[in-house]
C-alpha cells in the first residue's frame, strides 16, 4: 500500500519540493498552498494521509486537523512545526494529529513517519473487516429461526447496519420490530451510543412534539426548564419511531422538516439545534394504502423508506415455531430456575397447528405460562392456554374425490390470493409484490364472481356437448336462454 498523500503549505516551493521528494520514494502524493483548498480537494480526491504546516494564512494546521476530524475521520494528519514549538505540537496531536515533524524538515524523518501512518491505517482497516466479518457470525440476540422468511430479513439486516440510511420496519404486531431496531443499532458503529425509542401511539400530538424535539423553558404551562428532545439525546446513537403509521398529521409534517434538515425546533424555541443520531421507524400498517387514502404523508413516506425491513409473521415460519418456543422455555426457565427442559409431542404439534396472530410476543408468552405451570420436567398439552389446546386450523386444502364438491378457476385463484395476504398480514403492497401483480389487479381478484361472468362461462358450453352424453341431438341447435332483460348472453344491450 502506497498510499495517497496530500501536502498543505502555504509556501508553494516548499509544497512542491515536499511532493516530489515523497514521489520519489514510491508514494502517490499531490500537492495544494492552503487548508480551505485542502478540503476542497479531498471531496473528489481522497486520500489517506494528510502532510500540513501549521503556520498558515486563513486556516491554520491545527484548525485543519479539527476539520479532518469531523469530515475524514479515517483520514491521518502529520503535522510541520518550527523548531521549540512542543505546545504547538501537543495542540494539534489532541486535534487529531496522527504525528508531528519539527521543522527543517528531513525527507526521510517524514516518509518514515508517513509510511508508519499508511501502515497504521491499513491495520485499522484489517481490525475492521474481521470485526464486520464477525459479526456476521453471531446470532442476533432476540431474532432466531432458519426459515427463508427469516434469513432474508436478518440478511438485510446485516447489510444495512453499517449504513446511516432511514431504514423502515413494517410487520405485524407482535413480530419483532424493535428487535430488528436494536439489531441494526447493535451491528452499527454506533452501537456504543445510546438507543431511545419511542412509541409515536402513545402520545398526543404536542406531547410528542416536546418529546421529540424539546422545549425551551416556559413554552408551556409546566414548562419549568428547557428540556433536549429525543433526537438531541440520541447523540451520535439511533431513535426508533415506533408505530410511525400512528403519527398525527400535523406532526408528520414536523418531522418531514426535521428528517429533510438535520435540524430540530425545540417547542417554544428561535434556534434550530443539529442532531446527529440515525433514524429507524416502525410500523404495523400498510403505509403505502395509508398514503393512498390520505392519512400518511407521501413525502415522509419516501423519506422514512430509503431501506425497507420487513419482518415475516410467524405463521409464515412454520419451521421456527418449535425452534424459537425451546429458546423461550431455556431462558425463561434459567431466569425462574425451574427444571424444565424441553416440550412433550403432543404439545408441540398443537403449537405447531396454531396460527399465531399475536405472532413471536404472543408465543412467548404462551412459554411464560407455560414454564409457570409445569410441574414435570417438559411442557405438556395441559400447561398451554385453552385457545391453543381447542384450536382447529383454518387453512384450506382444495382436494376432495366428490365432483360436485370441485371449484372453479376463479374461485382456487381467489382463496390463494386471500391466503397469501393473510399470510402477510393484510399488507395489500407485500401480497401484490408477492403474487407479481399490481394492487389494482389484486382488487380485482378479490372480487366475488359477477352474474354476466358466470352466465358468460355457461355461454362457454359447445352445442354439440350434448353428443358425447349419449343423448339424441335435436333437430335444430336451442337458443341460449334470454337473461332477465330479454337479451341472450353476450348481446349487447
């Protein structure tokens, strides 16, 4: 790794000298004669190392320093200081500072320190591909299960957790939404700074606009002193909007404003505070029907949209029922110290059997009940609820050797169309996408069967049918019956 090097110094001979010098030794070095130019060039040309003097007009090194800090954090500055000046150097190594040369400056002393940076830095990046690599390895505290489901949603998961895009959870209730939250944060590189959720349900709309945002001391009647919001405590970690599809109107709004700045108003206030944490959002209803229909905002759907999660229903997780019930019972034992250790046959396939509409939240806590009424060693029938115990399944097996009990085309495509969007919970837009249909087409398929089309099916029916029943035919074709109006099956009106 040679590396990429830009020297900033205000003398042009002295930049210039420096840059070919460092050429000569193997590096790709360029060269600019002040900090603002500085940073003008590493917003097309990165590099890895920056070689600056700190004696310059307009942005001085140290000041420059700062400014890598916060825009090229990956970025290693070598700083140029005249001979004694020790606190100068202590200033701009607490400035991010990776090393400094006293000046005259040797050649050599300086390519020595620059290929120590590049070195440094190339471990870095090492230390931080295995650590990602890792943690592609450990499980995700809460989200288990080896159904295809499943693993795509952990999949995507893991691909977003580095990235800073608003990332949208959809799912049912129950299914894990905050789980999947707290795992992008907990894969992230924030995931040493705070995580604050809150649940955009449970609060009105100014009570969540204070919560959010802050206020300022006096705004209203309990306002006793100025409060930060959510989104200024959250820091450099992430807020979860929970339950976003709940928010008010008026409030949607607000944080359409937000999202699009990077700014919040505290309630009351004149000035705009930066914030600097990650957005993830929550919601169990079908944002894109809700937009339709006027009660969501179109713009701060896109906004919240840039990544979509969504997290399957357990009854689309057959295979993981029995698999996340034993990871309940096996901590919730531990936790309670009870003996038990496993779930009998019978109690397995009833679980099994059960659609669970309350989804993951609702299974463990039949597994809370469960362990709490064990008294042998393995759940048994007897420690599950009623509802569980009586449940009869309600899915539908079109197959039967009785003719008169076989349906039609329409009416199979129909219970398939009904059993996918139950199976996705009611999202009309996942069910369309899963089926490869428009939702206007999914609408349509919906529909119970029309009169003209049923009469247009039996119109459907060859005269000479009648041949191959063994019957005589007549002696001239029968008009098709007239309909109500008069008119024959498919004459026009």
């Amino acid at each position: 790794m040679n590396g990429n090097i830009l020297i900033v110094d205000d003398d042009e001979d002295t930049a210039v000298l420096l840059r070919d010098s460092l050429r000569k030794r193997g590096f790709d070095v360029d060269a600019v004669t002040s900090g603002q130019s500085a940073l003008e060039h590493l917003r097309t040309s990165p590099a890895d190392v920056v070689v600056t003097d700190v004696q310059m007009a307009g942005l001085s090194g140290i000041e420059l320093c700062q400014e890598l800090r916060q825009r090229h954090p990956d970025l290693l500055p070598i700083v140029l200081t005249g001979q004694g000046g020790l606190e100068t150097a202590i200033a701009a190594i607490r400035a991010g500072a990776y090393d400094f040369i006293t000046k005259p400056v040797k050649v050599d002393a300086l390519a020595i320190s620059v290929g120590r940076a590049i070195e440094h830095l190339s471990l870095k990046r090492e230390v931080k591909r295995l650590r990602s690599a890792a943690d592609r390895d450990v499980p995700i505290d809460g989200i288990a299960g080896s159904s295809p489901a499943i693993r795509e949603t952990i999949e995507m998961i893991r691909r977003v957790a580095d990235s800073d895009a608003t990332v949208l959870v959809t799912g049912e209730s129950g299914t894990g939404k905050e789980l999947v939250a707290r795992a992008l944060h907990n894969l992230s590189p924030r995931r040493d700074q705070p995580f604050v959720a809150v649940n955009c349900a449970a609060m009105p709309a100014p009570l969540l606009e204070s919560e959010l945002f802050g206020h300022v001391r006096g705004a209203f009647t309990d306002a006793k002193r100025s409060r930060a919001g959510l989104f200024v405590q959250a820091g450099s970690g992430t807020i979860f909007l929970d339950e976003i599809g709940e928010m008010p109107i008026e409030m949607q709004v607000k944080l359409l404003r937000v999202l699009q700045e990077r700014k919040v108003r505290p309630v009351g206030g004149d000035e705009e505070v930066p914030f600097e944490a990650r957005v993830v959002t929550a919601t169990n209803r079908d944002l894109e029907t809700e937009v339709e229909d006027k009660r969501f905002r179109e713009d701060l759907f896109y906004r919240i949209n840039v990544v979509a999660i969504p997290v399957p229903p357990l009854r689309s997780r057959a295979g993981d029922i029995l698999l996340l019930a034993q990871y309940f019972l096996k901590r919730i034992a531990g936790r309670t110290n009870k003996p038990v250790q496993g779930i009998s046959g019978p109690a397995a396939r009833l679980l099994m059997d059960y659609d669970w509409p309350g989804n993951v939240r609702e299974l463990e806590n039949c597994m809370e009940r469960a362990v709490a009424l064990c008294r042998l060693d393995e759940v048994t029938v007897d420690d599950l609820p009623a509802k569980i115990q009586e449940h009869q399944s309600s899915k539908i097996v079109i197959t039967t050797e009785s003719p008169g009990e076989l349906i039609t085309l329409d009416e199979m495509e129909r219970r398939y169309v009904r059993q996918v969007l139950n199976a996705v919970g009611g999202n009309k837009t996942h069910a369309a996408r899963i089926l490869g249909i428009d939702r206007r087409s999914l609408y349509r398929r919906l529909e119970e069967p029309r009169n003209d089309r049923k009469e247009e099916q039996k119109s459907d029916a060859r005269p000479g049918d009648h041949h191959r029943a063994g019957s005589n035919p007549p002696a001239h074709p029968a008009s098709p019956p007239a309909s109500a109006s008069g008119h024959h099956p498919g004459e026009m009106e």
